[in-house]
C-alpha cells in the first residue's frame, strides 16, 4: 500500500537515505526543511520539498493540513552532543520546543503514526556491554537530554490520543547511498569517518583522536557504526510495526569498533596512510556505546545488508572521493 509521509529533516544525512527508501518503494513523499544543514540536493527527484521551519508554527500547521498524512517521520533537531554542552538550553529550547509542537500538531490534525529519530546519547553512562531498550536513561549530554524528554511525551500522546510512535535510537550512522546518490556532507564535518577519510585524502589537517586513556582494548571510544541505508530500511520496518502498536528500537550492528579500527579501516580501504595526532578527552563522550538490537530483529525482520566496517567505510570513501565538495559539486 502506497503511504503519504511526511519528512521533517529530510534533506539531511539520515533523512536523505530514509526519504530514499520510501521512494523506492512508491511512497508519496513530502520533505520539510529549513536546508540550515540539510541540501536541495540530497532530496532526490519524486520528493516534494517545502523549504520551512519548525519553529514557524503556522508553517507547521500549513503542510500538516495539506492533505491527510499517513505518517510523519521526525528528523529535524540539532544533533552535536558536543555543541549541546557548550549551548544546552539552545538544544532543550529547539529540539523540546519544536518537537513537542509538531507531535502536539500531528494529534490535532489526526495523524495516526509517528517515527522518532532518537539517539544513544541517551545512555551517557551505560555500564559495558551492549545497550538494550530497557537500559536505564542517563543522558549525557544535553543533546541526549532532549530526545528523552521526546520520547516521554511520545508515551503520553499514545496512552491519551492513540498517536502510535516507532522511537528509533541510532548509535553511530555512517557510510553513504550504495548507488553513489546520497552521502555525508555537514558544515563543519563533525563525524569521525568522513573526517578520517578527509585526512587520507590530504583535504584536513590530521584527524584528532579525543582520549586515549578510555577503559577500552586501545584507550579510544568504542562506537556503534550503521550504515545509514540499513537505517533508512528500519525506519520502514518500524513504520509497518506500528499497525501493532508503539515501538522503541536501539539500532546498531551490535559491535563496536574503536577510533583506532576506524582509522585502520580508512587505511585499509583507501590503500593510503591516515595522519592523525592525539588529544584531552571530550566532555560528554562515555567510552563505549554499542547496541542491542535483537529487538528490531526478532519483530520486524530488521537484517543489517552493510555490518563490516570496511563495508561501511567503502561507500562513504566513494561518495567522498565523488564529490569533494559535497552536495556542492
């Protein structure tokens, strides 16, 4: 059955590849964005774009009014855990803010599903091992602060209004469109693969490495990397699993890798060595952050297709080799 979705963020990383598998599934898609950090571009033929923002209530409620929606998927929020500890109330502020609007619009204009684009910021101080859904929520971060407070009043909209909610908490998404269409291309870069592969290729300094005293194999955080096609794949799977009832995924491939593997990888791939030096530890980062996503797999079928690291590094090296400058190009 073809849905009518509409994409808050959806000219972003993650949004881009999720509005790709809609459409390549024959959905009808709307993407709302105010491009403040998402591309025209990465919002490929066969989506319609409304440049706004959420924070322009009236906006808001023009699109939402446009028609009926099946569902609305919720990417749009600022997203730097490291940004949110130097601007934490500029995080609540914005990300509460709008998205307590928009889940409170969606009930109003009878809008029966909602996905949530949460976060393993959630779980600042999880014990070792990989993270459940029913891990203890301690943000770290006000960043991670935000999305809680989302995913608490997702809870209350469905037991008070029936609004059925898919609360999807990535880990670490990486890797770029497999068909070569869509990528990572954020202003400044602040992800660790893509700023890997920038130092492989001479177009930055070399890559900082953040800590390497981590109760770790090698001293150096531990991430859960995901490549964003298997991602956007969920947030369908997810979507279908509402017809059940409200859902809360952790997404990950269930195994770490370190920022010392990552930069191994990029060598691996790229046949070319990565210059890097060393740094103090950041506020805010916990040393391991891997998910458990057995859940996901067990209920709606979810199978990762790119779990290999080097998998993943392979199309982010590609789309980065592609296009130097980004969307840009």
């Amino acid at each position: 059955m073809t849905l009518r979705v509409l994409v808050t963020g959806g000219a972003g990383f993650v949004g881009s590849h999720a509005v790709a598998a809609l459409l390549a599934r024959g959905d009808d898609v709307c993407v709302f964005d105010n491009l403040s950090t998402g591309h025209r571009s990465a919002v490929l033929p066969g989506a319609r774009l409304v440049v706004g923002d959420l924070a322009d209530h009236a906006a808001v409620d023009a699109v939402l009014a446009d028609g009926a929606w099946d569902a609305v998927l919720h990417f749009a929020s600022l997203s730097l855990v490291g940004e949110s500890m130097r601007e934490p109330m500029l995080y609540l502020r914005t990300n509460v803010g709008n998205g307590l609007h928009l889940i409170d619009r969606c009930i109003h204009h009878g809008i029966g599903r909602f996905v949530l684009s949460s976060t393993a910021a959630l779980f600042g101080n999880a014990p070792p091992g990989a993270i459940g859904e029913t891990a203890p929520i301690e943000p770290g971060s006000p960043y991670g602060e935000s999305k809680a407070v989302l995913e608490r009043a997702l809870l209350w909209a469905d037991r008070i209004h029936g609004l059925k909610s898919a609360v999807l908490r990535y880990f670490n998404a990486a890797g770029a469109d497999p068909e070569g269409r869509l990528g990572e291309d954020h202003r400044p870069e602040t992800h660790l693969i893509p700023l890997v592969i920038d130092a492989a290729l001479g177009r930055r300094p070399p890559v900082q490495v953040f800590g390497t005293d981590y109760d770790t194999p090698d001293g150096t955080c531990i991430r859960d990397y995901i490549h964003v096609s298997d991602l956007a794949q969920a947030h369908l799977l997810a979507l279908a699993r509402l017809d059940h009832g409200s859902v809360t995924y952790n997404l990950g491939n269930s195994a770490g890798h370190s920022v010392r593997e990552v930069i191994a990888s990029v060598a691996r791939v790229g046949g070319r060595p990565v210059p890097h030096g060393f740094a103090p530890r950041r506020p805010g980062d916990p040393a391991s952050l891997v998910a458990a996503s057995a859940r996901i797999m067990e209920e709606a079928g979810w199978q990762p297709r790119f779990a290999a690291l080097d998998e993943i590094v392979r199309t982010a090296w590609a789309w980065r080799v592609a296009h130097p400058q980004g969307y840009a190009d």
